[in-house]
C-alpha cells in the first residue's frame, strides 16, 4: 500500500466510539485504504472535553495509534484565508472544522468526516 494519509474528524471518531458493530463505522470502512491516521490537535481537544473519566481511558489507547497534529502558523493562516472566503460568500463554519479544514489543506491530506455538511463549503479540501 502507498503512503496514504488522512486527517479524522471528530464526528469519525465518536461514530466509532458509540457504534456497538465498528464494521459500520465510517473510520473502518475506510482503514484498509490509508496506511496513516492523523487527527487535529483540536479534535483532541474535542474527544477529551466531552469525556469521562472511563472515557479517557478509551481515548488515551485509541490515540496511541494516531498522530495529532498540532495548530501551527501556516494552519493559522489558512484558517484566515479559508475564513476570509467563507465570509464573502456567507458560508461560515465553527470555529473548530475550520481549524481541523485548515490543518488539512495546509498539509495537502484529505479529511475523513461524517459532517461533509460545513466541510464541503472548503472548495481546496478533499473529502472522503
């Protein structure tokens, strides 16, 4: 398998979580065709925030197989780009998907999401 690499999404990450059978889950459907998983350093922040303390447990084992990215400059500045255009058409998303869009257009890898809904507004971000 090439070196394929996607960004997950935190609404990914809580299907797999919730879902009883994981072979429905949107994160198994697509494992065998990437060989790297990253998430955002904000969707870290998401997964953690609305956990328990049980759930941190699940959590902490799930993301030692993940790399998290952390926000940097140049993904701060996509986000103001990104921003910028999204306000000129009226289409503003959360602050949080347009931090984990720019993450992803910055580093050129596609996103993994079951909220294609805000996502797809981002014309330079490549779905899956």
């Amino acid at each position: 398998m090439e070196n394929k690499v996607v960004l997950l999404d935190t609404s990914v990450l809580i299907d797999y979580f919730r879902k009883k059978d994981k072979s429905k889950t949107r994160f198994l459907q697509i494992a065998d065709h990437f060989s790297a998983f990253k998430i955002s350093v904000i969707t870290e922040y998401e997964i953690y925030s609305g956990s328990g303390s049980l759930q941190a447990d699940y959590w902490n084992e799930f993301l030692r197989h993940v790399s998290v990215i952390p926000l940097d400059s140049f993904a701060v500045q996509t986000a103001v780009k990104l921003n910028n255009d999204l306000k000129r058409t009226r289409n503003q998303i959360d602050i949080a998907d347009l931090f984990i869009a720019a993450t992803a257009v910055s580093l050129n890898i596609p996103v993994c999401t079951l909220n294609k809904r805000h996502f797809d507004r981002i014309e330079s971000l490549q779905l899956i």
